[in-house]
C-alpha cells in the first residue's frame, strides 16, 4: 500500500502543469488576459511581497509601524478618503449640471474635466502651489483669514482633489444619461419635492456608481506623487505621505524598507477596495428589493 501511494504521489502531476494545461484548453481570449494580468499586475505584486517577506518578521513589524511611518499612513489615507469624499459630492454635481443642462462652452467644460488625465502631476502641483501660494491668486484671498494651502496638508488634500476629480464624474455621468426623466416627472406629479425626488427616486440607483467612482478616485489619490510632493512641505509628521517616504528610502539605498511600506500601502489600500465594493454589492441589493 505504501509502495503503491508513493508511486502514485511520483505519477500525479503538478499543480502547475495542471494550471498550464487548462489554461491551454481555454478561449484565445481568455489565455491573453491571463498571460497579459500575470506579467503586468500579479507578478510585479508577488514579487514586491517576496521582497517584503526577505526581512524578518520582528523587523517588517518595526519598520511598518515605526512612527514616521504610521504619521505617513494617516496623512495619505485620511487625506485621500476626504479628497474622495469632496468630489463624490461635487463630482455628482458636476456631471449632472454636464447631462441635464445645456449652456454656453459646454463642450470645453466637458472637456476641460479630464484635464488631470493629460497634465502631467508635476506641472499640476506646479500650479497649485503658485495659485495656492499666499500670493497666488487663490491663497492671496485665504491668507488674510489664516488659511494657508501651499506646503501644507491641506495643500495636499487640494492636489488630491484635483486628480481624482475626473474619475466621479465620468463614473457618473453616464450612469445620469441613461436615468428616464420622466420617473423624476411622475414622482413631481405625485406631489414629491425636488429634495424627495432626489433623495428617492434620483439617488438609490445612483449611489452605487457614486461609490464607484469615490473608490476610483480613492485609489487614485492614495498612490499620487508627482502634484503631491510639489505642494507639500514634505515635512515628517506634518504633510509627509507614503509615496514620498517610499521615495526617499530608495534614495537611501534602503529598499527593503521601501517596499516594506509599499506592501502595507498596497494591503491597506487593498481592504478599503474591498469593503467599498461590499457596501456598492449591499446597496446594489437593497435596490432590487
């Protein structure tokens, strides 16, 4: 019997060879997305853990946890759910001024939202550091009440802001061209307000998609840099985000610590994706019923 489970154990194929040959047997496009999302996304997220996983345990726990680093987490991750937050809400209103009013320029202001997509971060945080300067135009006006935007952390929620806009909208605004008008013209028939139109017949299927494009824009701003690290002071517990101190250890020569950093950016990043996506699956079912 010993024998006969030995040989059996020997004959049995790897797991490996298994995945290869399903993976062969599958759709041609299927094989591309497989091959195309290994090389390009798991393989470089496996080889930063592996990375990672090089230091032991006790000193990954020091150096994630050390307190540069947990002031680094709380500056990018609470900025950027407040960066979110704002442009859930006024990215919503945007795209609905966008889908259900025409007016002059129109166009150039649909267009002028993906402006963040092409502008390179630098020469964004270029010009919001000089417009939100205390001479710039806008900080010239906030300086005299004592508040100060450029290299401060609100300069930084500002710059994320400004990135991330994009993606509230254009997850929104399609969902808002598909919506009928006249189920909000039957709710006013009915004798509904305005405010109970919206917040009864307008918002429950839109939320979901307002979450979506929160989430987007989210993950945007968490891994921003380049408009970031201008209009910040780069100041350690004060606007310091995790990118720029991911920066400055590999200028350090550290990378082992880099990634350390990069990997609990990337897990915490991660678990708020997640429960984001439960909360839009949960609001997705309370819709239906």
């Amino acid at each position: 019997m010993a024998v006969s489970s030995a040989v059996d154990t020997k004959n049995k194929p790897s797991v490996w060879k298994v995945f290869i040959d399903n993976v062969i047997h599958l759709p041609w496009t299927w094989r591309i997305t497989i091959i195309y999302l290994t090389f390009m996304l798991f393989m470089p997220i496996v080889a930063m853990f592996l990375k990672a996983s090089t230091e032991p345990p006790a000193k990954f726990w020091e150096i994630a946890t050390n307190e540069l680093a947990l002031a680094t987490y709380n500056v990018t991750f609470l900025t950027s759910l407040f960066a979110a937050a704002v442009n859930g809400i006024f990215g919503t209103l945007i795209a609905w001024v966008l889908v259900r009013y025409d007016f002059p320029f129109k166009r150039i202001i649909d267009a002028t939202v993906d402006l963040p997509f092409a502008l390179p971060t630098s020469v964004a945080g270029l010009t919001l550091a000089t417009v939100y300067s205390d001479n710039g135009w806008i900080g010239s006006l906030l300086a005299p009440l004592g508040i100060r935007v450029s290299f401060t952390r609100l300069g930084v929620g500002v710059a994320m802001i400004f990135i991330s806009l994009p993606f509230v909208v254009r997850t929104v605004q399609p969902v808002l061209q598909e919506m009928e008008i006249e189920i909000e013209e039957a709710a006013w028939s009915l004798g509904a307000s305005q405010w109970q139109t919206f917040t009864k017949v307008i918002l429950p299927p839109l939320f979901p998609t307002i979450l979506t494009g929160v989430a987007l824009g989210f993950s945007r701003a968490v891994g921003e840099y380049g408009s970031t690290v201008i209009i910040a002071s780069n100041t350690p517990f004060k606007d310091l985000i995790a990118p720029v101190l991911i920066f400055q250890r590999l200028e350090q020569y550290d990378y082992s610590g880099a990634t350390v950093i990069g990997v609990v950016l990337l897990s915490i990043s991660l678990v708020l994706l997640i429960a984001i996506n439960l909360l839009q699956a949960w609001a997705r079912r309370y819709d239906n019923r």
